[in-house]
C-alpha cells in the first residue's frame, strides 16, 4: 500500500483481503508481514531495524483511534503494543508462521495503509554510542538500496543522513579528543546525524541527551 521509492521506503506493504473479521477490522496471515521482513533481517543487516506503521489512507479520514494490533496463535490472542505514533517494530518469528498466526489491526481495510521505514537498530535505553556504529548502519543499509535496485543498482541514492527521533529538547553531542560538536532538532524533534566519515574520524562518539523514541535512515539530507 505504500509503493516503492528508491532508497527510503522500501517495503510495499500489500495486505491481502481479510479474512472472515468482525466490521472495521482487518486480518491477515502473520506470515504476509513474515515474507517481506525476510528481506531485511539476516547476518547482513544485523544493524538495521524495520519499523511498520498504521497510516490513513486519506489525510482527510483519520483512523479511528485508539489504532491496535493484536496476534492470535493456536487460539490465543495476544496485544502487539504501538507507540505513540501507531508503529512497531514487529517480532521475526518464524514459528508464528509454522503456526498459522493472524494478526489483526482494528481499521477497515479500505481506510488504512502500513508504511515500512528503515532505522539504525538501538538497544532500549540507548543514549550514547560510537560514530562508527553509525556508519556501519549507513553502510549496511546502501547495501540494501543497492541489492534491492537490481541490475540498475549504480542508479541508486545513497544513504545520507540519520534521523534520530528524540524530542524538540534533546541534543546530540558528537565527542572527540579536540573537542564536541552539539546537534539540535528539528521542528519536528529530530536530530540529523550526516553520513560522514571525516565527522566520525573527527568525534568518535555520541552522546544523546533524551531517550531516543526510534531512528529512521534516508537517503535525503
């Protein structure tokens, strides 16, 4: 449902038609999610972390909220928990597969879409880092772009920038043996952390102020 662009949004989630649900909900096989979180999680990209999110369809028709997910295996029924922001990281579990799960999201069909962003896998809790991490997920995730750009993979964009999600009073502090250089937000409570390897030879580590809510990779400055 949200269609592919080069380099940032990769994943099109394309839910099937549901299953027998009751009215304004929607289920589907566990393993569509499964399949196309395949694609990311491996040895290769052990750094990266698929973040899906439930979006209105329109801008013009918000969901109906609260917005909820939820497993059911074997019979049983188990919340999936959303943040603020109606997003998951949702669990690799191959045996839910094996298992026949269904997951249901308490929206129409018609009325919502997942959209999938790519973001730098952080530890709960995270607040300070090394700059070479960074840029092992900025390189990891091009080896993504490229492997999913194919044949035209010389065409791709590259990853520019990390944004760390923080809130509008959170600063991160690139440190180094020379000095520190303080990274502000945005307005919307973003801090853009560069793809740059002679800022990570010149501040080694990181440090952030606030708990970081998520982190999104982009090919975008």
């Amino acid at each position: 449902m949200v269609m592919r662009k080069a380099g940032f949004i990769l994943l099109p989630l394309l839910l099937s038609a549901p299953t027998l649900a009751a009215p304004g909900t929607h289920t589907v096989p566990y393993k569509e999610f499964f399949d196309q979180m395949a694609r990311f999680y491996g040895q290769d990209n052990d750094r990266l972390v698929l973040r899906l999110s439930v979006q209105p369809a329109k801008d013009t028709e918000p969901l109906d909220v609260p917005v909820t997910m939820s497993v059911t295996i074997n019979g049983q029924t188990q919340p999936i928990t959303l943040d603020a922001h109606n997003a998951v990281a949702l669990d690799y579990r191959p045996d839910w597969v094996e298992q026949g799960a269904m997951v249901t999201i308490n929206q129409a069909r018609e009325t919502y879409v997942m959209r999938a962003q790519i973001g730098m896998k952080m530890p709960s809790g995270t607040q300070t880092l090394r700059y070479a991490e960074v840029q092992a997920a900025f390189d990891q995730f091009n080896r993504l772009i490229e492997k999913e750009a194919g044949m035209v993979s010389f065409l791709a964009p590259s990853a520019k920038t990390l944004r760390v999600f923080c809130g509008p009073a959170c600063t991160v502090t690139l440190k180094g043996d020379k000095g520190s250089k303080d990274l502000t937000p945005d307005d919307k409570g973003r801090v853009n952390i560069a793809n740059d390897k002679a800022l990570m030879r010149q501040y080694p580590d990181i440090v952030i102020s606030n708990p970081v809510a998520y982190t999104v990779l982009t090919t975008k400055g």
